[in-house]
C-alpha cells in the first residue's frame, strides 16, 4: 500500500501512496512533519488509520467502539508528536494551556489526580 522511494535531492524521501502522491520536504528541523503540509486532512486521517478504510472507521468504529491498529513497522509513528513538541507548545505563551487544552493525570492503584498548572 504505501511505497518508499528515494526522492532527488539528498536528505529527504518521497512517499507514493495508489492514488495519492506526497512530494518530499527536507528531513531537517521541521521536517517528518512537513509531508502533511501537502496532503488534504483526510488523507492524513486515512494514512493514520490505515489499513481501516475511512468508510469502515465510521460505519464500524465512530462513538462505538475502540479501534486498535497493531503496526508491524514500529516506527509508523516515530516523529509525528514528539515529548519535544509537547513541551514547545506547552511553554508557549501562544500555545497549548492546562485545563482548557490539555489535562495531565495520572492514575495509581485506580485512583486519578490531575496534575494540572495553571495557565500554559
């Protein structure tokens, strides 16, 4: 379904889906991310659901039920939200905030405490 190629220019790669090309972004500072600049919302849902169709996640798993995906290729992911780009946002005076954006918990022996700050 998803093939790798080696794009052109050194430091990036080009991935070809059926049907949808992604042309390459530098593989540098904003890098892995950038290749969604170029693929409409819905073809980032599809790639992040996959191999589930859009269509079957909606009929069979929207508001009922939980969806697992077990990827072979542990790495599917890597880079797409890093601890790094969390605690961007959250040191951000523009970014995420606690408790309108984002709650932090943690739950021990079936007990939950929010560990929430104030503001950013």
């Amino acid at each position: 379904w998803l093939k790798r190629c080696q794009a052109a220019q050194a430091g990036s790669t080009a991935e070809v889906w059926e049907g949808l090309q992604c042309c390459a972004w530098p593989m540098g500072d904003g890098g892995w991310l950038g290749r969604f600049r170029q693929w409409s919302p819905e073809d980032v849902f599809a790639w992040l659901i996959a191999p589930v169709t859009v269509e079957a996640f909606f009929a069979d798993f929207w508001e009922k039920k939980p969806l697992h995906i077990a990827r072979q290729d542990k790495a599917y992911y890597d880079g797409l939200f890093t601890r790094a780009m969390v605690d961007s946002q959250l040191r951000s005076p523009a970014g995420l905030a606690y408790e309108k954006d984002v709650n932090v918990a943690k739950c021990v022996d079936g007990r939950q405490s929010m560990c929430n700050r104030k503001g950013t």
